[in-house]
C-alpha cells in the first residue's frame, strides 16, 4: 500500500511516499480502508521530533472510510461497515491503517468519509472543549483563537450554538472573514499587539470567562490578561511553539485564573467516553449547526506539500489527504 512513512525527523522533505506492506488486523483490531485523511498542526510536531516518536513511522491521527477486514473477536464492527478514528497514535497517512474496534466510531450515513475525516480529530477536540474540559455557557463570553482554522472554526459554531458571545481572532483579512462567516461576533487580528487591550474593551472591561488558545507561544501571555475574574485559559495547542511557563503566582494576581493543558485522548479513554462524544458531534453535523469547512485537498502522495502549507499559515478550515 502507500503510506507516508518517515525514517527520520525533520522538515517536510522526511514526508518521501512509499510502498509499505498493507498490514492485517490482529485480534481485537479492524483494518479500514482510507477514504479520507485528515491533516493536523500537531502531526508537524511528530514529523519534526518535538513530540518524539519511536521510527520509522507512518504519521497521521484520523481518518474515515470502510472496515475491509476485522480480526479475531470483534464483534464491534464487521466487512462494509463504515468507520472513522481519532487515535493518539499513528498510521493514518496511509491507504489502509489497523485499529483497534474499540477506538473507532461507526459513521452515519448523512457522513461523507471527507466530512468523518475532517471533524473527528478537531470535532471531538472541540466538544471536549466545550463541554468537558470547560462547560461553556449560555450569556458567557469566550476567546477563540485561530477562529478560521479547522479546529478554530469549529469551535466558533458549537460555542454559538450554545448561546455564548464569541470573539474571535486570526492573522489576515481573509481569515478574519472567515471567522466572521463561522459566526464570531467580533473578529481581531492577533498580530496587532493591543488586541489583549481590544478585547478589555469589547467586554466593557471584564474580560472573557474562557480563552481557548491553540496559538501558543505568541498569544498564551495575551490571552491571560483577556481573563475575567476566576476566567479559564484552555491551552490546546501551540501553532506557534510551545506555551512560555506559567508562574502560579500569575495565576493568582490575574483574578485567581485558572490553566489547563487537556488532551482530548485523556477524555475519550473508554469506548463510551468516545461513542458519547461522537454521537454528540454527528447530532451537531446532522442539525446543520456544525458546518465543517474543508479548505483544501491534497492527494497522499504530496503530503509534504500539504505539511508546508499548514505551517505557512496558507490553509483554512480543514486540510484533507486523499488516497
């Protein structure tokens, strides 16, 4: 089959396609058959070496398409049964990939494998962000950084779904249109350096009850002094390098805030963890009240060119691989 498989870390040039053997599902496992990869900023994290991993390795967290084979035991999922992942490992970047059953959730028919594959890594992050790692509210005021990204745009619908004002930040104009589409009722951009002073004004001086940062380096300093009094910063991501260290006492003179660093594989430990979280992300699709955006496709084969225009900064909404 061919798969994206590095030998080594490094720039996107590591990204060589090759032949590898298909691999066969062990006992408890499935294998599916790719319809649709989706791309994800922290893949450039494992390509690079800054979250080590043991290689060679075929790179990639999620995907969707069809169980074409299962191993001994499983009764989860059978042959045609359409299926899609999120898994904290990888293998995704690939025709085929093995998982085991009960890491992966059955797709509903209104789910085109490019719409599964788009959603379910930065879908699920999304609903753990929204509902479990911080439980947004109706009349709550929320920061979302990188509003036109994948997980960014997103996360702008599901926090209007839910009756929260949403101010919304992102680096160029067309984004911040972006942004603004998705339903952002203010949109900033974080390159200007007073937007911290921006959003102080736009909430008449009491700052947002949650920032969701998945920027990093740049903005996590900003972002704090955005908060409200007991307000939550949720680091999910570091688009720009990791977040600068937080000193407790900082915490304590911003309005006793408070840091979280969550991962979405820590909340979707258990099989019911998953099929819950999903089952509300596929009910969100299904209302229209999530409206994924796939910005760009890329075939298998060019998945270093893919790489180099995420970390351009050069896509929007969701970033597909196609088999």
């Amino acid at each position: 089959m061919l798969a994206i498989q590095i030998e080594r870390t490094g720039g996107p040039e590591v990204l060589v396609p090759k032949g590898i053997p298909t691999p066969e599902p062990g006992p408890g496992e499935i294998r599916v058959r790719h319809g649709a990869v989706g791309l994800n900023f922290v893949e450039t994290y494992h390509r690079s070496g800054l979250y080590p991993m043991t290689l060679p390795k075929v790179l990639g967290q999620e995907a969707a398409g069809t169980v074409d084979a299962v191993g001994e035991g499983v009764t989860r999922f059978k042959v045609g049964d359409r299926a899609a992942y999120a898994a904290g490992s990888s293998g995704a970047y690939a025709q085929f990939a093995t998982i085991p059953a009960g890491k992966a959730v059955h797709v509903p028919d209104f789910v085109s494998d490019e719409t599964a594959a788009a959603v379910m890594l930065k879908g699920l992050t999304v609903e753990m962000l929204v509902r479990r790692a911080y439980q947004l509210k109706p009349g709550q005021t929320a920061l979302v950084h990188a509003a036109a990204g994948g997980a960014g745009s997103l996360l702008v619908q599901w926090a209007k779904a839910i009756g929260a004002t949403v101010i919304g930040t992102a680096g160029s104009p067309a984004k911040q249109d972006l942004a603004r589409g998705h339903g952002a009722d203010h949109v900033l951009d974080y390159a200007d350096p007073s937007w911290p002073d921006r959003v102080r004004e736009l909430t008449g001086g009491r700052g947002v009850d949650v920032a969701y940062d998945a920027v990093g380096k740049t903005t996590v300093e900003g972002s704090m002094k955005t908060l409200a009094r007991r307000g939550w910063l949720i680091v999910y991501g570091g688009a720009s390098g990791p977040a600068p260290l937080i000193d407790p006492l900082a915490l304590m003179r911003g309005g006793s805030l408070v840091m979280t660093r969550p991962s979405l594989f820590d909340y979707i430990v258990e099989t019911a963890e998953m099929d819950a979280a999903a089952e509300a992300m596929w009910a969100m699709l299904q209302s229209g009240t999530l409206k994924p955006e796939i910005g760009q496709r890329f075939a298998l084969k060019d998945t270093a060119d893919a790489h180099r225009a995420l970390e351009g900064r050069a896509t929007t909404g969701s970033t597909l691989l196609i088999p």
